[in-house]
C-alpha cells in the first residue's frame, strides 16, 4: 500500500515538475506591442468617419512611432 502511494506521489510531482513556467513574469515582446498597436489603431479607424479611415489608422500608427514603408 505505501509502495503505491509513494508511486503515485512520484508521477504526481514529475508532471507538476515538467510544465512550463507562468508567463506573467515574462517581459512582451515587440511583436506583442505592435499587434497590440495594430489593433487599437484598427478600432480606432472603424469608429473614423467612411472617408477617412485608412487616414485615422495611418495617424494612430505615426503617433505610436510606426513609419510608412
């Protein structure tokens, strides 16, 4: 009985040994941030009036420090 438990306790801490760490402590990356920037800037233009859209996200994007290629 004590062989089992001692077992079983052993696959139990394996597992929990074996999972990747949170990533809450990880810092963003710049591909984060940029997509984050694209998003916000893409609400932001869908709320810009129908002519001007594509020039409310350039505005947004030129503010956060994106260029035009």
């Amino acid at each position: 009985m004590k062989a089992r438990l001692l077992i079983v306790a052993v696959i139990f801490l394996a597992g929990c040994a074996t999972q990747k760490p949170s990533a809450l402590n990880e810092p963003k990356s710049q591909g984060d941030t940029r997509n984050r920037d694209l998003y916000e800037c893409e609400r932001e233009a869908a709320f810009a009036g129908a002519g001007n859209k594509q020039q409310v996200f350039d505005n947004c994007m030129k503010a956060r420090g994106y260029t035009a290629k």
